[in-house]
C-alpha cells in the first residue's frame, strides 16, 4: 500500500485529540475548513458502526493559492485531510494527508515543489504536537516514569534520512 500520510500514534481522548491537531495545524498556517463525523455518518445513511473517525479538511490559504494559480486542477484535491481515528481506548491515530501525495495525480513539477513544501509544513505541526506530548509527559514525571519519560525523548533520533528512508524509520519508531 502507498504511504499517502504522515501518522502517529498518541494517548487521548477524542476531544483532546482533535483539539491538539486543530492547534497543531495553526501553528503552520492550516485552518481547518471541514469537520465530518464519519462515524456518525455512517451509521446515520448505512446503520452500521465504525471506530470514532473524525475528518478535518485543513488548508493553508497561502500555499493553496499558490497551487490553484499553477494549475487550477488542484481545486479537486482540496483541502488537505486530517483523520482523527480512535485505535483503541484512549489511543488516537492522528493520519495527515501527505501533499505530495495528491499532487502526483496531477503529474505538475511545479505542484509537486509546492507539495513539497505543505509537506514539510504538515510535518512540522505533527512535531509540534509531539513537542505538546513530552510536555505534558513532564509535568507528570516521577522517578516511577523516568525510563519510559527518556525512551519516548529519545524517539526523534531514531528517525534519519529523507523520503523513503525517512519513512522507514519513522514506521519502525512506531511500532
């Protein structure tokens, strides 16, 4: 399967959840457009149940309007998806869309350095909600918790290189 997304793993509610990738988004020019509930719309039109799955269509006016004016095919593939979806009780995958991703539909040079650059940004904000992470993993920390507190720090180095290597690792920190 193709790796369309940026994704992690984090402990919360769904609430919290959607409050930290709303935030985290912001912080790289991302507004969020759209809210879908599609757990509830689905079982609103077919009767049957999913996980809580949120959706939120983000965008960066900035960079959107850099990419319609390249090629106003783009206007289909917006805006950027966010998926909020509850793994297990009180475990959130936050899924990211990954532009670059979207754009090799249109096969455009141009769309892709754009991608490129929305992808860096959608990056970031998962960095940033890390960041939030160990913060308030901090604030909690005892002695009990040391260890643990020093193998989720220590995540980041294990994450090296660029573009399919880059995401190699980043799937085995995972796990």
């Amino acid at each position: 399967m193709a790796n369309i997304n940026f994704k992690r793993e984090i402990s919360a509610t769904m609430t919290e959840a959607i409050e930290r990738a709303t935030k985290a988004l912001a912080a790289e020019g991302f507004g969020v457009l759209t809210r879908i509930d599609m757990d509830s719309k689905i079982k609103e039109k077919t009767g049957k149940d999913i996980v809580p799955t949120v959706i939120l269509g983000a965008c960066n006016p900035s960079l959107a309007y850099e990419a319609y004016t390249t090629d106003s095919d783009v206007a289909s593939l917006l805006p950027c998806n966010a998926v909020i979806r509850e793994t297990a009780p009180g475990t959130i995958s936050l899924e990211f869309i990954k532009p670059t991703a979207m754009m090799q539909v249109l096969n455009d040079a141009r769309l892709a350095t754009l991608a490129a650059d929305a992808d860096g940004k959608i990056e970031r904000a998962l960095i940033d909600e890390y960041a939030a992470t160990v913060e308030e993993l901090l604030a909690k920390l005892t002695p009990a918790k040391h260890a643990l507190a020093v193998e989720i720090a220590s995540v980041p180095e294990t994450i090296r290189g660029y573009g399919h290597v880059k995401m190699r690792h980043l799937k085995q920190a995972q796990q």
